[in-house]
C-alpha cells in the first residue's frame, strides 16, 4: 500500500467519520463524499497522461453486475423519491422485477458473467448519475474497444479494459475511506447486489428504521459475501 493510498484513505475516512456523527442516516455525509470523490478523480486525471476512454453515451459497463452497500442505496431512493414521477419509479421497478427474475437463477460467477442492463441506465446514460454508488464510478476503461469486446463475450474474463494507475488507487483509497468511516457508526456495512437491493428499498417502508437502528437493512435483497 503506498502512502498515497494510505493518506487519501486517512483524508476521507476523517472526514466522513466527523459528518456522519451528525446525521441519522449517511445522506448528507454521501453526497459530500461523492463531491470529493469527484473533484479527486478529476484532479488526477487532469494531471495523467493517460485519458479515459469513457464518454456520454457509452455504457457496456452498465450491463455489469454492480454491488451496493445499504446507505447508498438509501441515498439512490431518496434522489429517485425527488426527481423522478411515479410512472418513471414505476417503470424502472419493473424493469428491475424482470431482471431480478433472471438475477436470481444465476450463481455469482453466472451473475458476473452475464449482460443485463441495469435499470437505471436510460438512453445508454446513467440516470442517477450524481448519486450512482462507489462501485459504478470506480469503474473506467481506456479501451472503449476493448469494452465493447468485453460486452460481446462477456464471459471472457481475458479481455482488459484498461485502467488509469492512479485513477484507481485514489477511487480505492477514498470507497474505503468513506466505508471504515460508515462502518464505525455501527450500521449496516453489508453488500447488496443493486437490482435486488433497489425493489427493497421501494418494498418494504421500514428499511430506513433498519438501516438507523443498526439491523440488517435489506432482508430480501441478495447479499454479496465479501
Ligand atoms: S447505476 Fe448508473 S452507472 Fe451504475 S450501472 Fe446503473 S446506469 Fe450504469
């Protein structure tokens, strides 16, 4: 571990410690943590060399599985509660109900193996993109042919898609940062597979009591064993 690593992650997880000691749920505490998560990203990707592939528009990673932790899905209902209709609510819980079928066939090597789009992604464009979890913006490439390779024949798992060293150690450093940080609190640390996870969070009215009262948050939803 370098100690680039290791302060990034000291930075975040002493910062997102003190505002999560405010706060009831980690809504606020996230938001700023993805604020800085963002400007750290963006600083060293300006100062690499080497660019990311990605763009508006291309989404083959959205056909990943993609993991969650409780309160960033707590976080994703509360966006979706604000900025979305009840008919688009309504449309994406069943296209997540459809994939949630075939979701739940798969073991988690066939998950990870799988194409399916993930039913947040519209018009090939996250849109949840501001509160998208760690796990999606840790995510890029700097082969979009590659990507595309990869979505084709998913089950290749010899395909690289290329990262951006640093790029990666600072998105690691500071997701682990913010997660020791919401672990202390004491409340739910688990991993969620998101599909599962988001008709939960609409399901059930008392996963939010969960979450503060330091249970398991999501009793129905699958859990990743890390
Ligand atoms: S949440 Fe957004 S970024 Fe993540 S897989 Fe879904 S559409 Fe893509």
């Amino acid at each position: 571990m370098t100690n680039d690593f290791q302060q990034a992650a000291l930075n975040e997880f002493q910062k997102s410690a003190s505002q999560l000691a405010k706060g009831k749920d980690a809504n606020a505490a996230l938001t700023k943590s993805y604020e800085r998560y963002d400007n750290l990203i963006a600083k060293t990707i300006e100062a690499s060399s080497i660019k990311p592939a990605c763009k508006a528009g291309c989404a083959f990673c959205c056909h990943y599985k993609v993991e969650v932790r409780a309160h960033e899905m707590l976080l994703i209902k509360d966006y979706l509660s604000k900025t979305f209709s009840a008919e688009k609510i309504a449309a994406v819980l069943a296209e997540a109900e459809t994939n949630a079928a075939i979701i739940r066939t798969l073991t988690p090597e066939q998950h990870l193996t799988t194409n399916i789009k993930c039913p947040m992604l519209q018009d090939n464009q996250c849109s949840i993109y501001p509160v998208r979890p760690f796990r999606c913006r840790n995510f890029h490439s700097t082969d979009a042919n590659a990507c595309e390779q990869s979505h084709g024949d998913p089950s290749n798992m010899e395909i690289a898609t290329g990262m951006i060293e640093d790029v990666a150690m600072f998105a690691d450093a500071h997701t682990q940062g913010f997660e020791a940080a919401a672990e202390q609190t004491g409340k739910d640390a688990r991993v969620y597979d998101f599909t599962t996870a988001l008709l939960e969070v609409f399901a059930d009215a008392n996963v939010l009591k969960r979450y503060q009262r330091g249970k398991k948050t999501l009793q129905q939803a699958i859990e990743i064993s890390t």
